[in-house]
C-alpha cells in the first residue's frame, strides 16, 4: 500500500510536503478550489521545485473551472519541472462548483471533457467545442509531453467510476469501508471498461482512496478530543457533501448522519438561501467551525475517517490491499497535519 497526502492548496506551506516526502509518502494532491485555498499550479509549482522523489498533481482539477487546455498546459508545465513524477488528478468538483453558486459539470460533460484531456495530456489533438487543438509550442521547456501523465478520474457512484474505467489510468473513491466494497468498485470500473473495449491490468491502474487517518492511543475513545482535533474536518466535509446532494437533488443523507441530520439541517437554514452555498462549505476540509463540533458523533467520525488502533489499522489497510486499492491519501485537519503525518509514517508506512 502506498500513501499519499491531500492538502488545501497553500502557497505558505511547502514544508508540509517536503515533509511528506521525508516520511515516505509517495504522492502529494494538491486540491482545486479558487474560492477556498491558494491556486493549485502555483502551488504544485513551488512544491515542485523544493522536492526531488514525491509524485505531484492535482487533487483534484476541477473541470468546471477551466477549460480543458487550460488544466492540460498547466499539468504539463509542472511536469516540466518535475518530470516523470507529475499526474493529473481530476474531478467535477461539488465543493469547488458549489461554493460559487454554481453546479458541478454533469455526466455527459465530464466524460465529454476526460475525453479531451486524454489526448492533450499526451501533447496530442484533441477536438474541443467542435475544433482539432493541440499544444503548438511544446518544445524549449514551456511544457512537458516526454514523461507521460497519469489521468485519475475522481468518481463516487457506478456512473462516473464506469468513466474512470473508460477513460483514466486510475480512479480515485472516497474511503472504502472494506474489502467488499472495493469489489463493488471495480466492477463499476470494469463495467465502463468494458464498454469501450478496455482490458484493464488491476495493477497498472491506480486506485486511491481519500480518508484521514487516526492511530489511537491506548483505550481512547473514537470521539476524543485529539481524534476529532485530527480528523474532524474530514467527517464535516462529508456532511456538507451529502448537505448539497439533499438540498439540489434530493438524496437522503447517509445512516450515520441520521442522528444529526435535522439539527445539523436547522442550523443551516438560519443563513439567507441567497448566500447558503458560502456557509455549506465553512471550514472546508481545514477546520470545524464552532458550532458545528456538536455533530462529530462516533458515527459520523468513522463514516469518512480510518480511525483504529494501529493493530487495527494495519488489518484493516491490509484487507483493503489485497482486494485491489493502492493507494491511501490522507487529509487531516489543518492544524494538526503534522501531528498526523508523523502518527501515520511511524505506525502504518512499511508495516502494512
């Protein structure tokens, strides 16, 4: 099992990654959110030039946020500086979309656009809104088309891992609870596969897995203090994602919110309709806003997060191995990333 580190895009913290890759993470995502973090590229690009070994990219581009030879050329341009070791992580982006007022791109336009990306991440022609375009200018270093990028389609449900199996060169899931539901997962990638032809080697294509992970001490409860200081934001995050699915398209919530769900939906209703797609997101994936630590329970903590003992952790990240995911990318709340970094290195990398 590989492991790897999502962050909020910050241009002010760098160490964070060179860190990381002291540690033995394989892989930094940077996330895509203009009106929540630093840019993605800018950010990639000063990560870039300060690592040598980590694998960087996207975590993910948002494709409704830039037009296709936008992402490509600007991918392209980190892998110039890091070649070899730069991928392209992409999604619709509900957070990114959402806090500006606006939807995430649907199906047919995101396959739509993978469909581009695919060809222009190779330095080839693509057809983009009914026109042939290519890179023209790809030598002298403006870019770099040499050393390949890796597409990884972000995909939550049967229709957009179905895209990743079409397209991509690897799928990134949510966290899966164990090793049965990354059977499931592979068989919505290889139905979409399949479709088009595809014969996909489960080993040559990446599977990761968006959690935060917690190693608890000796007879902590899941809900402690520490844990909910470390992981919190993820299990929030979460809620504010199944929060937007309710409000646009009427899915209920998971099981585990059940217990919150009608007071976590009156606190959200005291904020003006016309500006609700601000306060959704408050604290995105960094920290908890105050008055939302009374919806950490024990079931909405474990519902996004790895949270065990180490003995625990290991077996379960060993599972989930063997039933085909390769990769785990932690993001814990901001002011304790170190914290968890160091916890998760020591603890789980070599040993699982």
């Amino acid at each position: 099992m590989e492991f790897g580190i999502c962050m909020a895009s910050h241009i002010g913290d760098i160490g964070y990654i060179e860190r990381a890759e002291k540690l033995g993470y394989t892989h930094a995502w940077l996330a895509d959110s203009q009106m929540l973090w630093s840019d993605c590229y800018a950010t990639l690009a000063l990560a870039a030039s300060r690592t040598r070994k980590i694998h960087l990219g996207t975590g993910v581009a948002v494709t409704g946020t830039r037009p296709a030879p936008v992402n490509a050329a600007g991918i392209a341009t980190i892998n110039a500086i890091a070649p070899g070791r730069t991928f392209f992580g992409v999604g619709a982006g509900n957070t990114a979309m959402r806090v500006m007022g606006k939807a995430p791109h649907r199906l047919k336009e995101y396959e739509a656009y993978l469909a581009a990306m695919r060809p222009l991440l190779r330095g080839e022609e693509a057809v983009w809104e009914g026109k042939p375009i290519r890179h023209i200018m790809p030598d002298k270093g403006f870019v770099n088309f040499q050393e390949s990028i890796p597409m990884y389609v972000s995909g939550f449900g049967p229709k957009s891992l179905a895209i990743a199996g079409k397209l991509g060169d690897g799928a990134v899931i949510a966290a899966a609870a164990h090793p049965a539901a990354m059977s499931s997962i592979w068989h919505m990638i290889e139905t979409g596969s399949r479709e088009v032809g595809r014969e996909i080697d489960r080993e040559q294509f990446k599977v990761t897995a968006l959690t935060t992970i917690v190693v608890l001490r000796p007879g902590e409860r899941v809900d402690s203090d520490r844990v909910k200081a470390q992981c919190g934001a993820m299990a929030m995050a979460a809620v504010h994602y199944a929060y937007d699915q309710w409000r646009n398209f009427g899915f209920q919530p998971p099981n585990a919110l059940a217990g919150i769900w009608d007071d976590y939906t009156k606190l959200l209703e005291q904020t003006p309709e016309t500006v609700r797609h601000q306060r959704i997101h408050g604290g995105h994936n960094c920290w908890v806003l105050p008055e939302e630590e009374q919806f950490l329970t024990p079931d909405v903590l474990r519902a996004s997060s790895m949270i065990g003992t180490a003995e625990e952790l290991r077996e379960r990240i060993a599972g989930l191995a063997a039933a085909g995911l390769h990769q785990i990318m932690i993001l814990p709340n901001f002011d304790t990333r170190f914290e968890v970094l160091e916890d998760v290195a020591r603890e789980l990398i070599g040993k699982t």
